[in-house]
C-alpha cells in the first residue's frame, strides 16, 4: 500500500501544480484503503473497534477453497460434516514447501488424534479469530483485550512502546499500533501447536503473523493476516476476511470453557472403569 | 500408598508449575503507605475512574483472623505485627505473617509439604509486589471469618470430599477443578489471592470493563451499559456478572454461577450472589471489596476486603489444560498401581 502511495504522489509531481496537489490532498481521503468508510471514533479518537465479532465462513474446517466433505466420525452424518468454503487464503493456494504440503496431508489423515481444537487448547492467532464462536474486543487506552470465547483465549494487545516475549505461548505476543482506522497487530513468539483449522494446514513456531482489523461499516471489520514462516512455506501469504458485529441486543460472549468437554478423548483411557459407551450420548 | 499419592501430587504440583513458564511479579519491596500529596483520580476517555494496568493481588494478610488475635480488625503499624504474633500459640505457622513451616517440618506429608514452596522458586516472599496492609484478615468484621455453612451443606460438603476421596483417581473427572485446569477456585469472584501468580489485567472500554487473571487466563468482560444478568438457564464457572458505577466506584453483581464452583469451602447455590466494589484510592491501589450473600449456603452474608497494587509487568499466559501432563500421569500412575 505503501508503493500504491508513492506512485500517487509521482504522477502528483509529474503534474508539477502544488497547489493542485494540496487541493486533492484536502479533498480526497488517503488512496491507500479501498473502501473509504469513516470509522466512528472512541473519545480518544481511534477507530472504535469495541464490540462482540464473528466470522461467518468455512475456514475453520479449511482456510482453502474445499467443496463440502463428509466429517471424521460417520455416526454423526450430515450434523457434523463440513460445508463447503470459497477459502480465506489470497489466491487460493498455501504456498508450503513439499514436506510441509506433505505433512498437513499426513495431519488432515490423522486429524482426530491431532487436531488441536478437539483438546481444548487454545485457537493461536489467526485460527482464534474465525473459529465459529464470538469474541470481543475491549478496546482500552494503551491496551486493546481480545477475549475468545473459545477455550476462553485471551489477549491483551500492548499499544505502547513494541515489548518482547520471554517464552513462546499459544496466544503469541500482540504488539499493536493504529494506521489510520486499522488496527495492526504484530504477533511473534507464537508456539507450534496450535492449526490453522480443521483440515491440518498447519505451521511452526517460525510463525509471524501481522493483523490488520479494519472497520468497513458500522457492523463489519475486514480482517487480514499477513502470514510469515520460513520454515513451513516458501513466501509470505495472507488469508483476508469479513467479521460482523453480532447484533443481538443482548449479545455476550459466555463461556465455552471446553476441558470438560476434551477429558474423555485426552484421559477417557486411563479411567478406572471405562465408560462404555455412555460418553457417546451424554 | 500414602507415599505414592504424596508423591504424585507433588509431581503434578511441579508439572502444573512448569507449564506456567513465566509469572508476572516484580521485585518490589512493600510501598509505605501514601503520603499526603495531591492525586487526582486518573479518568478514562469516557470521564470513568481509570483502573486499568497489571496488579498483584498478592497478600500475607490471611483469609480468616487468626483466633489469638480476637476482634482485633486492624494492627496499629509493622510493629504491632511481630508483637502480636508473639501471642500466638506454639506450632501455628503460615498465617498472620508468621513463617510457613518448612517442608522438611512436615515430613508424614499432612498437606503441608505437598504444595508448593513458592520461595523455592523465586515467587513468594519479597519477589511478589504486595499492598501494604495491616489488615489482620481479608474477610471483614469483628469475627474475621467465613461464618459456618448451613448443617445440611456441611453435611453435603462432607459427604462430597467422603465420596471424592474414596474415587479421586478414577478418572480425570474426579480430580478436583483446580487440577483439571477448569477453575482454581481463585479467580471468583470474589477473586481472592493466589500463593502465585496473584496478578490480574484491567481492560476499560466502552460500555465494558475486561478482567484477566493471570491463573488459568480466566477472563471476565462486565458490561457497565445497565443490562440485565442473562438468563438463569446459563450457569457460568465465573458467574454471570454485570457492572455500574456508584460515583467513583465499580460495582459488580455476579449471580448464576455453576452448581460446582466453590466459594470458601462451600458449593454455591443458586440463589448466591456476589458484590464486588473497585475503588482506585491512589496512583498504585485499587480497594477491592466483596461480599458473599448465599442464603442457601452460609448462616449470613460475609464481607471481605483487601487492597491491589499496580506492578509494571505484563501478564503471561498460563497454559494450564495444555500443559496439564500432570492428569495423565497421575491417573497412569494410579492404574499402574492397581495391577501391583
């Protein structure tokens, strides 16, 4: 966008009328953002992201485009099989390197002894953010709070001076700052254990992920995510995405605190007494 | 067996502990207390109390009033402290400011020894910024402690902990929340002090005000825009809270909490209720007030107060669920046990 910029203001120049320069600079908003929705402002005059937000696509079961499959366990039949996506990645492909493209292979087989999102562990930035369940953004002065309502994930996103993380986590380290209305958040120190959905397209904790939430209307945010890791693919990507406010009067985010859900999957075989069955039906 | 169980809780303690890589504390020494000079009350954009930043609720100030000390609710300064403690019956350790015994006191593993020694890791003592206080108990009030439970809760209680003790290694769902990684049981509310990682995150923003706690990364958003509790039908592990503002004061109200929480011993019921007031009293204090009122569950309500103090650390995840190796561990080890 940058680029987009400079080579505005070249033909500007080429134009040689400065006054004709400031006249457009006036009049015209910055050519960088496509859509030239005006945010409403907090009171200390950013963009006012507060709000409850979801995404309303497939890329949990697979960021790419897919047609719809059925799901990993044949009893629960069209409930729980996946619908089809358009896909969130820019240009549609993941550029991986042949082993990695090999290995999500390898993860989508074995997806139910693996997946992440089956044992309750935290989502990782960016899955967290369009996994089908809401979160919130507690927009604060010097601080922005993410909550998920998944596996009740939590960021708070430092505005001030860029910090460094001691160790990697799941939720990573949020650095953020404010270009015009977007907020950009510069995730690092991001662990490898977390996916970016169900289909096992995956990462390592190379990842270096840079978010951009951008309001496009009262009720929408366009999400982007710069995706950077040397080891896994062969060049940076990016995956691009509505999210909507939810507008129900009462919305709220509430608890999806899953252990007691994953407990039987993680410990189920180190019980006393097996279950026999009756897990299946609780 | 006894050895074996010690051993095993003392090998999930250090597991659990790992799996919190990084604590947010930050060496400070107890702040005197604040000299008369002028502070204004720090406000939001939106004109409300400015609570926000890190702050450690970390305290030596006990939960109940140790009994030598009667209806004494406040000493007069650090010095009342040590004398008091003087009056303290031989062999008491670990409350009112008095040492905690050392592990190798308590070698027949009575509950002691099998927790944590946070000074062992650099996390208790003077590592841990803590409010001054000479509060000689949290809870509040001439009796300084939690009144009795109603006979048939007691009596509930202890068939609870009979039937809990007789299966607790039959499987993950029989550990208790805390090592499930569901709910320490101090994150309330009433949120109470931790023996570490006692640091929270306050997050303003309109309409809502956002707490992290540090342990499990339990997170409550309150809204403050007058909403009502949400239905009934939805039971939380942190209760249902809603906020407002009494002039410079946060008050919280939280009902509907799940059947299995615990607050001080006691399952709460439905019709418990918990009132908390945030009130910022200088640049570094936030007074934290609660108050428990469980008609179902205790005698009469009880109150509680300390105070938290603003650290410069950040908040680190605590990965409690992912990192729970511990759960397995001790299950596998219980059925390994069983063929012996």
């Amino acid at each position: 966008m940058q680029i987009q910029m400079r080579s505005r203001w070249g033909s500007w120049l080429l134009v040689g009328a400065a006054g004709a320069a400031l006249f457009y600079l006036a009049v015209i908003p910055t050519p960088a953002q496509a859509p030239a929705y005006k945010a409403p402002k907090t009171k200390d005059g950013k963009a006012n992201l507060n709000g409850i937000w979801q995404a309303m696509n497939e890329a949990n079961w697979d960021i790419r485009p897919h047609a719809a499959y059925v799901g990993p366990v044949s009893v629960l039949g069209a409930a729980y099989s996946t619908p089809a996506g358009l896909g969130v990645v820019e240009g549609g492909e993941i550029p991986y390197k042949p082993e990695a493209a090999a290995k999500q292979k390898q993860n989508f087989t074995d997806r139910l002894k693996l997946d992440p999102e089956i044992k309750c562990y935290m989502g990782g930035v960016p899955r967290s953010t369009y996994m089908p369940y809401p979160f919130q953004i507690v927009q604060g002065t010097g601080t922005v709070m993410i909550v998920y309502e998944y596996a009740g994930a939590v960021r708070v996103i430092n505005m001030g001076a860029p910090t460094k993380a001691p160790a990697d986590s799941w939720m990573g380290w949020s650095n953020g700052h404010w270009e015009g209305d977007s907020l950009v958040v510069d995730v690092t120190s991001l662990n490898d254990q977390t996916w970016f959905d169900r289909a096992g397209n995956w990462h390592s904790d190379a990842l270096h992920v840079i978010e951009r939430y951008t309001p496009i209307g009262a009720d929408a945010l366009q999400y982007e995510a710069t995706i950077d890791d040397p080891k896994v693919f062969t060049r940076q990507w990016k995956m691009s995405m509505p999210l909507y406010r939810r507008l129900e009067k009462n919305a709220q985010l509430l608890e999806y605190k899953c252990v007691e859900f994953a407990e039987e999957v993680l410990y189920g075989h180190l019980r006393k007494q097996p279950l026999q069955g009756k897990g299946d039906s609780k | 067996m006894r050895h074996l169980l010690s051993s095993l809780i003392a090998l999930a303690a250090a597991v659990m502990f790992v799996s919190a890589p990084v604590s947010a504390q930050s060496q400070v020494t107890a702040k005197p207390a604040p000299a008369a000079k002028a502070w204004t009350m720090p406000r939001t954009p939106e004109g409300k109390p400015d609570l926000q930043g890190v702050y450690s609720n970390a305290t030596t100030v006990p939960v109940a009033r140790p009994a030598y000390l009667g209806a004494k609710e406040f000493y007069t300064d650090e010095n009342d402290k040590v004398e008091s403690a003087k009056a303290a019956p031989a062999g008491r350790g670990g409350r009112g400011g008095a040492p905690r015994p050392a592990a190798a006191a308590d070698p027949e593993g009575n509950g002691l020894a099998v927790h944590y020694d946070t000074s062992q890791f650099g996390l208790g003592g003077p590592t841990v910024k803590r409010a001054a206080s000479l509060r000689t108990s949290i809870i509040t009030g001439p009796e300084g402690r939690v009144p009795p439970m109603l006979p048939e809760v007691a009596k509930m209680v202890a068939e609870r902990r009979a039937y809990q003790q007789a299966h607790q290694w039959d499987s993950a769902q029989n550990r208790p929340l805390a090592e499930r990684c569901i709910t320490w049981g101090f994150e309330g509310p009433p949120m109470m002090p931790v023996g570490y990682n006692s640091t929270l995150e306050i997050v303003q923003g309109k309409g809502y005000v956002g707490i992290v706690q540090e342990m499990i990364h339990d997170t409550r958003v309150i809204p403050t825009d007058g909403r009502p509790h949400g239905p009934a039908e939805i039971k939380r592990w942190m209760g249902d809270s809603v906020g407002h503002w009494e002039g410079d004061t946060l008050v919280v109200e939280t009902v509907n909490y799940n059947p299995l929480v615990v607050i001080q011993g006691a399952p709460v019921s439905d019709a418990a209720k918990v009132t908390e007031r945030f009130t910022r009293v200088d640049a570094d204090t936030i007074q934290y007030q609660f108050t428990v009122d469980d008609p179902k569950t205790w005698v009469k309500p009880f109150s509680g107060e300390y105070n938290m103090v603003h650290i410069d650390g950040n908040l680190y995840e605590y990965a409690c669920h992912e990192g729970n190796y511990g759960m397995a561990n001790n299950l596998s080890g219980a059925r390994a046990t069983e063929k012996k």
